[in-house]
C-alpha cells in the first residue's frame, strides 16, 4: 500500500483547500515539493507539450504517461494525482490503466468522459462517450484498484457539449457509481463554478488555465464557494516556455547567457535541487 493514498485522502478532508500545481517532469515536480505545496499534478497536456512538441490531443500513449508517473512519484515524498485521460480505452482498458498508474506510485486518477482520441478540455470540438460508458469506466476503475484509499475523479467535459443541466446529470452518475471526486471542466463563469458546488456533492475539484475558459479565481474563493481541490496544470509549463524563448532570444541577439544570469539556478543551485549532495553521500558510502 502507498502511504501517501491515505495521506491524500484525509488532507482533501480538511477545510483548507489543497492546491496541487501541475508538473510535466520531476524536476519541476521536486521544486513544486520544495516550495511546501502537498500534492503535485501530472498534467497529460504538459507532457504532450514537453515530450512531443504537441498539442493536448490524444497524441500522448499511456505507457508515455506511467513512466513519467513514475518518475514523479520517486522523486517526491507528496502524493501525486495524474491525468489518465478518458482510461486509454473502453472498460477493460481502463483496469490495466488503473493498476500501471498504481504500481507507478500515483494516489489519485483523474479520468474524463471524452471519445479516444481526446483534447484538451479548454479546446472547442470536443466529443463525449455515453454516460452509461462513463459509468462502467468509473465502476472499472473503482475495481481496479488494489487499495482502496487510490482515489479516482470523474471529470465530465459535457458543459461545453451538452450544456449545464447535462454535466451536473452526469457527474452525479459517475458520484453514484463509485468516483470519490467530481470534476466538471471548463466553467465559464462565476455562476457557473457557484452553481456546480451548489447541486453537487463533494469533494469538488477546480481547474484554473491561463488563458482558457474559466475566469481565473483565486484559491481562497474558490475555497469559499465549496472547492476542495484546485490544480494549475499548465503554469509551470507556459512559464518555462516563456522563460526559454527569453533566453534563446538573449544568446542569439547577444551571443552569451552572461546577462540572463539572474534569471536561472547556476550550475551548484540545480544541482541542489536535484539532491547532488545526498547522492555523493551515497556514493561515498558504497565506495568504502
């Protein structure tokens, strides 16, 4: 059993909302451990960026998405809760996915409600299953697991295909059949966000993207309106693009990084980060 399921379970059940930042790696994951935060997110839209070079559509396999699962939960001591996309498949798929992203080290699974191949939820065209096929993924899922305190959410996409009354329809559907947090994705408004924690039980899960549908809030009010989880999937992503472009542009203006040095870890401060002294202590010890 992985200690961290159960971690994650009785934080969730604190009044204080529990904000998991999303990580396409485990360097950003350590540094998003470092800076006190509790859970970390695996954002499937990160990876596609930083692994291929494409867009959130599919294009991401779910062995890719295990191994970097995997990589993650070695490098932090936090629970970290990982997109699985609609499960990589029908039912029967979806017991594989659940027990790879268990032996990984994952404590939570985030799983939606969109056809194969899949998109981002913030993108126009998206299409979705049956809610009676979403229904059987999540009871899959749910049986999947080897230890119960594995926690699954059901994300429903259906706002922007099927309209409101239709995503709350489904996303009590897949509450009843056994999903431990709900996920309606892509509110566009205010009033929206107020009225999915008003007719839904919780835990409730927020996702806040720059730039895409939502309106950003902070996580304070979102914890006010009944939220219990918030992730920002794509931030350290976006950030890192930013910041590359910038020094790019710097050394082929320029010629050299000297005067980008205050924007980037020397070489002594990464190698920190990424526990360079632990590891000579260990090889010091089998050495003798």
């Amino acid at each position: 059993m992985n200690p961290r399921n159960r971690r994650l379970k009785q934080r969730l059940m604190q009044p204080e909302i529990l904000i998991a930042p999303g990580a396409a790696d485990a360097l950003v994951a350590k540094i998003i451990e470092r800076c006190g935060f509790d859970a970390v997110y695996l954002t499937g839209a990160g990876v596609a960026y930083t692994t291929l070079g494409k867009p959130d559509m599919g294009f991401i396999t779910m062995s890719e998405m295990v191994q970097k699962a995997g990589y993650i939960a070695e490098a932090v001591s936090i629970p970290v809760i990982a997109d699985i996309d609609n499960g990589y498949g029908n039912a029967l798929n979806v017991l594989r996915t659940v027990r790879e992203f268990e032996r990984a080290g994952v404590s939570c699974l985030q799983m939606e409600d969109q056809v194969f191949p899949k998109r981002c939820g913030h993108l126009e065209g998206k299409e979705l299953i049956s809610k009676e096929e979403m229904v059987a993924k999540i009871k899959a899922a749910v049986d999947a697991r080897t230890d119960e305190d594995l926690m699954i959410i059901a994300r429903t996409d259906a706002l922007a295909v099927e309209g409101t009354e239709a995503a709350i329809e489904r996303a009590l559907a897949y509450k009843e059949a056994g999903a431990d947090i709900l996920f309606v994705e892509a509110p566009r408004s205010e009033e929206i966000l107020r009225r999915i924690t008003a007719e839904l039980p919780r835990p409730l899960m927020a996702n806040m993207v720059e730039g895409g549908k939502t309106p950003l809030i902070h996580s304070k009010e979102l914890e006010k309106m009944g939220f219990d989880l918030v992730i920002y999937p794509g931030a350290s992503v976006r950030v890192i693009a930013k910041a590359v472009t910038g020094l790019m542009t710097e050394l082929k203006e320029t010629g050299t990084t000297q005067g980008y040095l205050d924007r980037m870890f020397l070489f002594n401060e990464l190698n920190e980060i990424v526990g360079l002294p632990a590891t000579r202590e260990l090889e010091q010890k089998y050495r003798a």
